[in-house]
C-alpha cells in the first residue's frame, strides 16, 4: 500500500505535533517543579505557555467539526 503525500503529511502534522505538544507539556511541568512554583505558579505557567498549545487544539477541532 502506497500512501500519498497529502497523508504523510496530515499523519505528521497530527501526531508530529502531539507529541511535540506532549513534550512541552512535560518541559513546562519540571519547569514549575525545578522552580518550585508553587500550586499557583503552577497555574499561571500552564495557563500562560501552553495558552497557544490550546489555540492550535482548538483550531484543529473546529477544522474536524466544520468538516463533518
């Protein structure tokens, strides 16, 4: 079976970049415990970097939910 470009690329894109999005998640997690943030600084890490994780999240469910 021969798979286009189109699908290697679509199979990338989705599970390059999870992983990717995975991996920063873990990065930013010993961020905030080697700092010792704190529940807090904790929060505001999360919410502050990975803020433009989500947008790319959620743009890839309104893509999916437009597509249906």
């Amino acid at each position: 079976m021969r798979f286009t470009e189109e699908q290697i690329s679509n199979f990338g894109l989705t599970w390059g970049l999870t992983l990717f999005i995975g991996l920063m998640l873990l990065i930013i997690w010993d961020l905030a415990r080697k700092s010792n943030a704190g529940k807090f600084g904790t929060f505001i890490l999360f919410f502050v970097l990975a803020f433009g994780i989500l947008g790319f999240i959620i743009k890839n469910v309104l893509q999916w939910l437009l597509e249906m």
